[in-house]
C-alpha cells in the first residue's frame, strides 16, 4: 500500500507512524533529550501497529507527553489514539496542544478537523479547514471533511460544494476512489442503489489501478454491508467475495467481510474469518471490541438468541464512536446498530430507540454511511414495539413518534430505487400504521 494511499484510508492508527517519518521542525525544549524522546516514540509506533493495542499505546504517549510536555508530536499521536477509542474531548485537547507547540506541522490540524466534526462542532471543523489553508496545507483529509460538511449542510445538502470537492479528487488520481467512494455512499444514503453500484466499481477500478488493492477491496466490503442491509444478498454476496479475492489477508476487509457474510446469513463463512481474526490480531483494541464482536452479535441473532448478541456487544459500547478507518468516513457505528437490531429481535422497543437514536444524534461519526439513513427505520420500527410497552396514556405519544419516524425515512428515499427490498418493506409497514 503506498504511504498516500494509507494516509486516507487510515488517518488515526498508521498516521502515527507516518507523522514521526515526515514530521517538520518540531520545537524542543533545550532540556529535552531528543533522542531519548524519539527512541520512545519510536517504541510506542511500533508497538501500536503491531499490536493494535489501543489502551496500551494511550498509556505509552501519555508517559512521553509526561516526560517531555515540549514535544508536540507526542501530542497529535496521543490525539489519534483518544480518537480511535472515541474520546474525541481528550483528543481534541492534547492535538490543539500540539498545534500551539508545533505551527507549522499539517498532520494536527487534519486531525482537528475530524474531531470537531465528531463533537458535532461542524463550524469547527471548517475553521481548522480554513486555517490550514492559510499556511498553504492541503491533503485529502481536509477535502473529505469539506465534502462532509457540505453534505450535512442544514435543510439539504449543498451539491455544488460536494461537487467541488469530488472534483478535487478527481485531479489527483492517487486519491480518486475515495472521492468516489464518498460518492457511492451518499447514493446508496438516498436509496440509489444503482448509482451506487456503479461509483463503487469506479472506485474499486480507480484504487486498483493505482496500485492499492486493499482500498478497493475496502469499498467492496462497505458496499456488501449496505446491500444485505438493504435486503440485496446475492449482490452482497458478489461484493464481499470481490473484496476477499482483492485482498485476502486484510484485517480490514476481513473484519468487513465477516460481519457481511454473518448478516447475509452464512454463518460458516462468517465464524472462519472471525476464528482467523482473533488468531492473528489478539490484542487489536478495535477489532476484537467491535468488529469481531459485530460479526459474533450478527451470528447471535441469527440463532434466535439476541440477548447473546447484546452481552457480546458490551466491549463495544466505549468505543463505537471511535474512528475505525474502514472507510471514507470515520464509523459506521455498526455495533451501535446492530445493538439496536438486537433489541428490535428482543422486542424491547424503548431501548432499540436509544440505539438508533444514538446514530442520528452522531453525524459528524456517520456522515453519510448507510446506517444514518436507516436508523430512522430503525427509530420508526422500535416505536412501535416501544407501544406496546409503555403505558396506556403513553401509548399515542409512541404511535406519533413511529409515524414521524417512518415518514423521515420515507421522505429520504422518495425517489429512491423502487424495487429496494427494505423500502417495500417501510412502506408496507407505514401503510399498516396509518
């Protein structure tokens, strides 16, 4: 994978690494000693990226920053690392220090910008966009939050500022497809399947020619979790073997990939490539909190046994906000929504709502990932189980609340592709509740 390529695809955990490669005039205090810091530094890279160990790299920056307060990279790695477990607070406080201490270093007013974006301080974020190209930085990081803010824009979206920013990576053909992958996901956002389809084949294409296989192999997986979503299973079927045969031995595509395949119902395929991943990847914070305990939910729910599924989702709770990577957008909150298809199978409607809720409060996580656009089914659905459980005075307040629900979705996907199997469903559904 090229350090171009990575540096996208991975903005927290490799970006660690890439920093201390490629950092520029760090400001030290004369006290310091320099190569003690970086020996450090350096121990604490590696251990992360051979480890994935998130509790324990927090801890080993937290003693460098300690150690050494003056050195600003120390700072930003440790931003990345809250970020990762979804403490976004944390990350946003330690980064803006290495900003004060280092002017001049892009790589912490990239980070800056996700993190407003997931404290859903989106003025923020184009602020820190709007400052570093004061000093002359640019990069794809600062060009997916743009196009994320414009999608987020309030009332609609503003096409014509997507539109710059996908023209943007157009021009720069080593970060194409992650243009088009943001593009993909706001058409399947919208029910357009078929458009979406065709922007994650131009994605796929566009990384592969680019010599980045793992990238492409990572949209075929994001694109095989929306379709089975939206009830397309032999087209997630098709997108998930796509996405293995790029690259098989991807933590990432296999974690995708198993979470696909446990949700398309092939409990075999799924629990091999779960087996696979907590051999390998033992310590690995993130993927064995959620994405592996995604997957294992999933095969719960499949047996019948959602309670399963909502214990084996407890390690997830703390960091189902944390930037994962897989993607062009920083989480999807899987874990969060399928806690929430759990007790939609548990018909406990009143916590199935807190779930998806939890989704739609957090945009500046999803941006445009399908399970922003469904979590208002989700919400719609969990009303109606929530109705029969409250009390009889309360009992209208649910059926509203479902109503309006359904008629957000429904409002979303107007003029979505008609033969979509979830949106037959939701208007079945909605019919039935009017």
């Amino acid at each position: 994978m090229t350090v171009a390529a990575v540096i996208v695809l991975l903005p927290g955990l490799v970006m660690v690494v890439l920093y201390s490669r490629h950092h520029r005039g760090e400001v030290a205090n004369p006290t310091d000693n320099a190569a003690e810091r970086d020996k450090l530094s350096v121990a604490a890279d590696q251990r992360l990226l051979l480890t994935g160990d998130l509790n324990q790299a927090a801890e080993d920056y937290e003693k460098i920053v300690a150690k050494y307060p003056q050195g600003a990279r120390a700072y930003d790695d440790l931003g990345v690392v809250y970020a990762r477990l979804g403490q976004y607070t944390k990350a946003a406080e330690v980064t803006r220090m290495a900003t004060k201490l280092d002017p001049d270093a892009q790589s912490p007013f990239e980070h800056l910008a996700y993190y407003a974006m997931a404290l859903q301080h989106p003025e923020d974020a184009h602020q820190y966009v709007r400052d570093a190209h004061a000093k002359s930085f640019d990069g794809p990081a600062f060009h997916k939050v743009l196009y994320a803010l414009a999608f987020q824009a309030p009332t609609t979206p503003d096409r014509p500022a997507m539109a710059a920013q996908l023209s943007w990576f157009a021009g720069h053909p080593e970060y194409e497809s992650y243009g088009l992958s943001l593009a993909s996901n706001t058409a399947a956002y919208s029910g357009h399947l078929t458009q979406a389809r065709e922007l994650t084949k131009r994605a796929a294409d566009s990384a592969v020619q680019n010599g980045n296989k793992e990238a492409a192999a990572v949209w075929h997986e994001n694109a095989a979790l929306r379709e089975v979503a939206f009830g397309n299973t032999t087209e997630a079927r098709k997108q998930t073997d796509a996405g293995l045969k790029l690259s098989p031995t991807s933590p990432d595509v296999e974690a995708e990939a198993a979470l696909a395949f446990a949700m398309i119902g092939d409990s075999s395929r799924a629990e091999s490539l779960v087996q696979d991943l907590k051999r390998r990847f033992p310590t690995n914070t993130q993927l064995q909190s959620v994405w592996v305990a995604a997957a294992e939910a999933q095969l719960s729910i499949l047996k019948k046994n959602p309670d399963a599924a909502i214990d084996v989702l407890a390690p997830a709770f703390a960091l189902e906000t944390g930037e994962a990577g897989f993607g062009p957008n920083p989480s999807c909150m899987y874990s969060t929504y399928l806690r929430g298809e759990a007790y939609l199978a548990d018909e406990k409607g009143t916590a199935a709502a807190m779930e998806f809720q939890k989704i739609l409060d957090h945009n500046g996580v999803v941006w445009n990932c399908w399970t922003g656009a469904l979590a208002h089914l989700g919400v719609a659905r969990a009303n109606m189980l929530a109705a029969e459980e409250v009390a009889d005075e309360d009992v209208d307040s649910a059926r509203l609340r479902a109503l309006m629900a359904y008629k957000d979705f429904l409002k979303l996907w107007k003029d979505a592709d008609p033969d979509t199997p979830i949106l037959k469903d939701a208007k079945d559904e909605f019919e039935k509740l009017q």
